[in-house]
C-alpha cells in the first residue's frame, strides 16, 4: 500500500503521521488521494506540492518522494543533515537513479505502460511506450 505526506510532513515535522483518511482502510480497494495533473507552464517547486508519494524513507530524514498532487515528474531527495534536492523534467528518472546509486539508497525499480501522449514527461525522446520509474 502507498504511503503520502504532505510537504509540512516531510520538512517541518517529519514525527507527525502520513496524509491519511480513516475511510481509505475501509474498502477492500486500494484507494488513493486525488489529484490533479500539473500543467508544465513553469517548473514545479516544492511549495507548490500539496501531497507527496513516500517511495522510500529511512531515519534521519532520508527519503525520496514524489509529487502526487499535482501529478509531475517531480521528485524530492531528502538527505538528512546533508540538505535536499529536487529533480523535475523529462527524462529526470536517469538522473535521479544515478544519484540513488551514489548515496546507496534502495528503490525498486518498476516498468509501466504510459500513453503515447504522455511520453514527454518520461523521457526527452520517446521510442516505446514503456518507462522505467522510480
């Protein structure tokens, strides 16, 4: 099950719990917070996300996320006393990955189908469609 914070849950008070709804655990299926797909008219900055999707967290204020709401190719790169990063844009996951693999960080790597018309904001040329994400 996925797990989201919101942007005050990752940098100001990282004890508090998740962006949950008890009425979420009340279904038998996966239930997810809405939201809305960001528009790419100016570049995303991390005051502009209201949720965020947990891919990984660690103590110490390490974990990586990603933007829910709005949906982007936006990610968040929390390192502890070491600062952030962000990393926004077509193709951007390459980049991320590289870094992952520098800090020792684990993710998953998972394959997903994405419509032709969405390629743009995976990869700078598209040739399939099929994306690898974070």
């Amino acid at each position: 099950m996925p797990f989201f914070k919101s942007t005050h849950n990752i940098l100001k008070a990282p004890w508090e719990d998740e962006v949950f709804d008890k009425n979420w655990m009340d279904s038998d299926k996966l239930i997810l917070p809405s939201k809305k797909d960001w528009d790419y008219k100016k570049p995303l900055q991390i005051e502009d996300v209201n949720i965020w999707e947990v891919i990984f967290e660690h103590g110490g204020g390490w974990g990586l996320y990603a933007s829910w709401d709005p949906y982007a190719e936006f990610y968040l790169l929390s390192m502890g006393q070491n600062g952030l990063e962000t990393y926004y844009g077509a193709g951007v996951q390459d980049e991320l990955h590289k870094r992952l693999k520098e800090l020792n960080m684990p993710v998953e790597i998972k394959q997903i189908w994405v419509e032709p018309e969405d390629m743009w904001k995976y990869v700078k040329t598209p040739t399939s469609n099929s994306v690898i994400l974070l």
